[in-house]
C-alpha cells in the first residue's frame, strides 16, 4: 500500500495488513484490511451464574488476536433467576445463542458453549489458538475497517460466495472483573475478556455486490470493534476483523 507523508503504519495485528491513521483538521482515522488468512471465529457462551462456566471464562482469555482468532463471549441472561443478575448479559446476546441452537439442531441451550466457525466444539479445554481451524480463505470476501470519531464502517468486496451474505458488528471489552455475592459462583471475582457489550446484526445483502455498512459507538472509551460477515443466517462466518484503534 503506498504511504504519504501523512500516514504511518500502525503496529496491531501482524498477521493482517496494517492498520493506517491519517491525520489532519477533520478527526483522526484509523483502518484495518482483512489479510489473506482469515481467523478462527470462536463463540463462548457464559453467564456469572454458573459454576461451570469460570474455567471456559479463562480458557476464553488465553485466545488473543494476534493469533489469528476472534475471540467472542457472549453473555447470556436465563441464569439470572439462580440469585445473581449477569452484568454483561443482554436479551440480543441471549438471543444470538437460540439462533445457534436452531440453526445446529440442537435440543436446548446450554453454558458454557463454545461454537468454532459456526460448528459447536465441545473439545476446546486445553487448545491453544494454533489448534483451532481457521476460516477457509477460498470463501473468505475482502473486509475493510475503518473509524472515525465514534462512527465505524466496515466495506464488504463482492464475493463469489452463496447468494446472499449478512453480518454482525461485536463491541469488546476486556478486562473486566466482578465480585459475585449471590448464587452458584457467591464469593467468586471473576474476570472475562472479548465480552459482547454490543451485538447488532445486519440485514443480508447480495453477496455479488459490494457492501458498506456503519456502526455508531456510545461516546467515550476506546473498545475494540469487531466486524463478522456470515451466511444469512448470522450463524456460519465466513471471514471476519477486529479494529482497535490508538487511545
């Protein structure tokens, strides 16, 4: 990518192309394009109501960018009757993990799950990021972050993929710690990164065409924004990105 006086390459995820910021009068513009690889898409579903959930919660944490996966928590609210109200978990996230149940087939809902690509994996306790299967790049569309101010856009490339893509923008925080006073984990400090504290899908668009869709964020705080394209379903990833932009 040729380079001008007036911007400098960002050291933030090597294993994708460089993040640019360009600066000037108007406010200061930070962009990420999708490599040649994409990552591993991995999905946890957690609640601080369950006991089970602290050892996924950590595993979950041990999964960085930097090697070539996306990680996502997703907190969930159906164990906030046992005695303690999940902070982080919302209706949309709850929701997201009954579209999954459908979409696999599956008989119920259940913590902790991780899902690989769309696919459940039940067999992720001790894998490292290099054990996790990437998404297949032959599918994988171009994707390009960008953001400015508060206001992120992520650009679609017209893909040869099915018929139609869709998608979803996942705001992450990290480093975030509670102390549980009630229920299955009472007396617990937990601690959780990539947790979901925004999840909007996107409506499908026709995979042939070009695509670009925007995202406000709250004012304040510097998250990291993550941008997931999909089958229609929202379920089955076929390429995503993370941006994180300098404080």
């Amino acid at each position: 990518m040729p380079r001008s006086p007036h911007r400098h390459v960002l050291p933030l995820i090597p294993a994708l192309a460089g993040a640019l910021l360009a600066t000037g009068a108007a406010a200061q513009v930070c962009e990420l394009r999708a490599g040649s690889r994409p990552p591993a898409v991995v999905e946890l579903y957690t609640s601080e109501g369950c006991s089970s959930c602290p050892p996924a919660d950590r595993w979950l944490s041990t999964l960085k960018a930097q090697d070539g996966v996306l990680a996502l928590s997703f907190h969930v609210n159906y164990w906030n009757h046992l005695g303690w109200r999940d902070p982080f978990a919302t209706p949309e996230t709850t929701a997201r993990q009954y579209r999954l149940k459908e979409a696999l087939g599956g008989k119920y809902v259940y913590t902790p799950q991780v899902v690989l690509n769309g696919k459940d994996h039940r067999d992720w306790s001790g894998q490292t990021a290099r054990e996790l299967t990437p998404l297949p790049a032959a599918a994988a569309p171009g994707l390009r972050l960008s953001r400015q101010g508060n206001q992120v856009t992520a650009q679609v490339a017209a893909s040869a993929a099915p018929a139609m893509l869709a998608g979803y923008w996942a705001v992450l925080q990290d480093g975030l710690v509670s102390k549980v006073t009630r229920g299955e984990n009472a007396g617990e400090n937990l601690k959780h990164d990539h947790v979901v504290s925004l999840y909007q899908p996107v409506e499908p668009w026709p995979a042939g065409q070009a695509h670009t869709t925007h995202l406000t964020l709250p004012a304040g705080g510097n998250p990291r924004v993550a941008f997931v394209v999909t089958h229609p379903g929202l379920t089955r990833p076929v390429q995503a990105l993370v941006l994180q932009c300098p404080s």
